[in-house]
C-alpha cells in the first residue's frame, strides 16, 4: 500500500525553507552568490538556500542565518563554520554573510578574489573560490556587465 506524504511549506523546498523566504533571501542578495558573488542569471542550476550556521550545528531556518550560495560554495562549505588552516591547530571562521561585511574581508585583484584578512583567506581556500571554472564564469559576467558586481548593499 502507497503512503500519502504531504509537506508543509515549511519542508517543501526539502531543506527546511519556506517558499516566501527562498525570494526574500534571494532579492536580498540581489542574485547573487552571498560567498563568491557570483550572478544566477548565467548559470544552469539554480542557486542554493544556505543555512550559514549549518542546522545539525544549532542554526535555523530564520532569515537571519540564509544565505543565497550557489551550488559550488555551498557544496564546499557543507556543514561547517570555521576550518583549521594546513599543519596548523585552531580555526578560524568562515565568511558569515549576516554579520561579515564582504569588502571587509574580500577584495577583487582582476577576476580573482583575495582575501584581506584570515577569515577571507580561509573561505577562498575552503569553497576554492578562485577555481579555474570560477575565473572563466566571472570573464563571461563581466561580457554581460555583471562583473565586476557591485558591493553587497547589507
């Protein structure tokens, strides 16, 4: 005998996110990836409602911990929030798109992104944000006029 599911718009989008919030999120980052900056409108999947304090680490669905991320940065992040630099100990966090301010912590050098402090070095390292595919993407935005995009206005 088949099972009927039903979901409620809260579990609708699979991942715990309410359809009205995936557009508020998404208009808030102005289609644009909330980590690498890149634009939706270019790409062939759609673009990823990210929890930034992941939901098995304590975070929630609320707008303040969603991100809008596009499938690459937020395959890369996976569940974390901070990662340990190479043969070191400690962490240090990772960009927080609701309380980190991007120019703080990124700045453009032609098509890459470098990071101008230890928190933007640790995110281009961990979501390999300056990945060759990455550089091309930004090369064809910038023939659209998307690129250079212009500062998150959060």
């Amino acid at each position: 005998m088949r099972k009927l599911c039903t979901f409620s718009a809260e579990n609708r989008s699979g991942l715990g996110v309410a359809d009205d919030s995936r557009s508020i999120v998404a208009s808030r980052a102005e289609s644009r990836c909330e980590y690498c900056r890149m634009h939706q409108s270019l790409q062939g999947a759609t673009f990823h409602i990210e929890h930034v304090i992941p939901r098995i680490r304590g975070g929630t669905s609320e707008l303040d911990n969603l991100a809008l991320a596009c499938p690459s940065c937020n395959l890369h992040k996976a569940d974390r929030v901070s990662s340990s630099p190479d043969h070191a100990s400690g962490t240090i966090a990772l960009f927080h798109p609701r309380k980190d301010v991007w120019n703080d912590h990124f700045e453009w050098a032609d098509y890459q992104i470098v990071g101008k402090s230890d928190v933007g070095c640790m995110t281009i390292q961990l979501l390999d944000l300056n990945h060759e595919r990455r550089i091309k993407i930004r090369q064809a935005e910038q023939l659209f006029g998307l690129f250079p995009p212009q500062p998150p206005s959060d």
